[in-house]
C-alpha cells in the first residue's frame, strides 16, 4: 500500500536576504496570475507580484520586496517555479523573468498531462487508499496533492505507454483553462460538492477525472475526508470574511460538529442565499430573471470568473426544481430542505456538501467584488 510522504514548505536560500518560504500554486492564486498577465505587466513586474503572492515568510509588502536584489528575486523564481508545488519547471537561460512568465503559459498542460496519466496509473493501486492517506499529509500541512501521486510514477513508468491512449486531451494553452476548469466543476456540482480553494490547483482535475472515469464513490470520499478534516479551518475562514454573519455562521459549525445536521444543514443553506446577496446583489439559484446566472452572462465566456460561477448556475441537484428532480430524486436538495419537504437530508455528508456550497460562495463572491474594485 502506498503511504502519502508529507511534502515541505517552499524554501529558498538567497544571498543577501536569508531564508524565504513560499506556499504552493492554488486556484485563488493562479485566478490572480492570470490577471496580473491581462493588466500587461513587464516580466520583471509579474514574477515579483507572483512571488510576493505566495510568500509565507518573512512578512515583506509588495514595495519591499520590490527592492530586493535582482540576484535575489532571480534565485526566489527559479526555485518556486522548479519545484512541483509551482510550476515544476527549470527556468533556464539568463532572462529569468522571461522564462518565468513562459513556464506560467505552459504550466496548466504540464500539469495536466503528467498529472492525468499518473492517476490513470494510479487508479489500479486502489485510489480510494491513496487519496486518503494522501489527505491525511494535507490535513497536517496543506501540501500539494500531485506530489503524492507523482511519487507512485517510477513504478509505473513501463505501463503510462500502454495507457497514453486512453488519457483525454491535454490542455495545451492557457486559453484553454476556463473551459476546462468549467467542465470539471460542473462534474462536482452534479454530485453535489463544491471546490475547496484552497486545495492545491491540480486537485480539481484529479477529482473530475475520477467523477468522468465512473469513480465517484472515489471522489465522493476524498471530499468527505477533506472537509471533515478542514470544517474548523473553513469556519475561521468565513467568520473572518463575513463578521456580520459570524454568530450565525459559527452557530451552524457548531451544529455540525455535535452531529446536529437536522440544524446545521439548512442554516448553511441559507446563509449561501445572503452572502450571494451581499457580493453579488443577486440571488442563488433562482430561476428568474436577475439571479445570479445574470451575471455570469455579463462576463466573457471564456473567463476564469465564469468558470469559478459555473457550477452555481449549471442544474445540480442542490438547484434542481420538482419537475427536474423526478420521483426517484435522492440528493441534498435546498428547496426540499429549506420548505420541510425532505426529513431524510440530515446526515455528515450533506452538511459537508453544505459547508463546501457556502465556502465556495464565499470566496468566488469576494474574488469577484475584488476583481471589480481592481478594474
């Protein structure tokens, strides 16, 4: 059996700075990368607000960090944009910047192709075991699911030939990401589950291949295993960012974390009704006119915020109406819940499928009300 090895921090020695630690590359990151490359920034420009982005130590603002030397800032990009949690790229050549902003474009085929063929691979190990010993080194320090799966690949190197063929098309350019990332939460949606930004950016891709090649169940599991283990951490999370709604949001964790679901469920439920309310003056889920799929039409289709609120407006079965569900319907459903119609919903799973609506809401919402008080 294989046993997941936790991975480190992001550490760089520099010359004349010491020790700096970075974190690894996340969907909330990488959503600020591709802004940064739409505002039109130099080369230099970009590979230092990316790096300041994902410094964890020492405490430096952007402007500081811009006065370091440029053998420093060098030395930094190098070795976030090698390592795996980055863009597992050598940057070579004198240019540092140029490459580093070349290795951002080519990333997400990169990942995607090594990643996809290692959990094909991997797959035939048992990956429900995999994902949750892997979960397990997450839980502890937040790592980068990929490295758990990369380091199955020297054993399994001989047999990636014989399944290249079966592996789907790659992503070949940073163009291509929002249909891709679309595609794979809308395959969460559909089983009721919501990303969780802060796991590690190729996670995603991980749990929609397991959804796409029938494993489910699977997938189901490693969500379950996470947000179990992360339901304080998102707690926090959300009281911090939405202090109006903190006593009610607290009062629903605590529901849960007593097994209360019958409680907590539908608190979580509404409180995703009025924090999309309050960031996007829009309703969740509604079908008329002015809800929150309005909005999505009034972003560039191709867009990463389109892809981030996707799976809030595509039919799922939290959204789905009485004529949609049908008679043999079984799903944590709001309208059931939320009108008394449903009086089997309160079990863990549905309140973490809950927790991770809310989470979701939360932080597209504030991603979004942030990228508009950018532009």
């Amino acid at each position: 059996m294989y046993v997941a090895k936790p991975l480190t921090p992001i550490v760089v020695e520099t010359g004349s700075r010491g020790r700096v630690t970075l974190r690894h590359l996340t969907l909330g990151t990488l959503k600020s990368l591709g802004e940064l490359e739409k505002e039109g920034r130099s080369d230099v420009d970009f590979m230092v607000t990316a790096l300041h982005l994902h410094i964890v130590d020492p405490d430096i603002t952007l402007s500081e960090f811009r006065g370091w030397s440029r053998v420093d800032l060098d030395q930094i990009g190098r070795v976030w944009a090698a390592d795996s949690q980055g863009f597992n790229q050598e940057l070579l050549g004198s240019d540092v910047p140029g490459a580093f902003v070349a290795a951002y474009r080519s990333a997400p085929g990169k990942w995607a192709e090594g990643f996809r063929t290692i959990a094909k691979s991997a797959l035939e190990e048992g990956f429900r075991t995999i994902a949750r010993s892997a979960l397990d080194a997450l839980t502890e320090q937040r790592k980068v699911f990929t490295q758990q799966l990369i380091e199955l690949a020297p054993g399994i190197t001989a047999f990636q030939d014989h399944i290249a063929e079966l592996i789907r098309p790659v992503l070949k350019t940073l163009d291509e990401l929002p249909a891709q990332m679309r595609d794979a939460h809308g395959k969460l949606a559909q089983h009721g589950w919501y990303m969780d930004p802060e796991l590690p950016f190729p996670v995603l891709w991980y749990l929609a291949d397991l959804i796409a090649d029938g494993r489910a169940v699977d997938a189901h599991d490693v969500l379950v295993s996470h947000f179990r283990d992360h339901a304080e951490a998102i707690e926090r999370r959300l009281v911090a960012a939405l202090p109006h709604r903190s006593r009610i949001i607290a009062a629903a964790f605590r529901a849960h974390a007593r097994k209360e679901y019958e409680l907590s469920i539908p608190v979580l439920l509404t409180q995703a009704d009025g924090v999309t309310v309050d960031l996007f003056g829009k309703q969740l889920f509604t079908k008329k006119a002015g809800g929150l799929a309005k909005h999505l039409q009034a972003l560039a289709v191709d867009s990463i915020e389109a892809a981030f609120l996707y799976p809030l407006v595509t039919p799922s079965p939290i959204s789905a109406s009485f004529d949609e569900r049908g008679p043999d319907f079984k799903g944590l459903n709001r309208h059931q819940v939320l009108h008394g119609e449903a009086t089997d919903y309160a079990t863990e799973d549905n309140g973490l499928k809950a927790i991770s609506l809310l989470n979701w809401v939360a932080w597209v919402g504030r991603e979004s009300t942030a990228g508009m008080q950018r532009s």
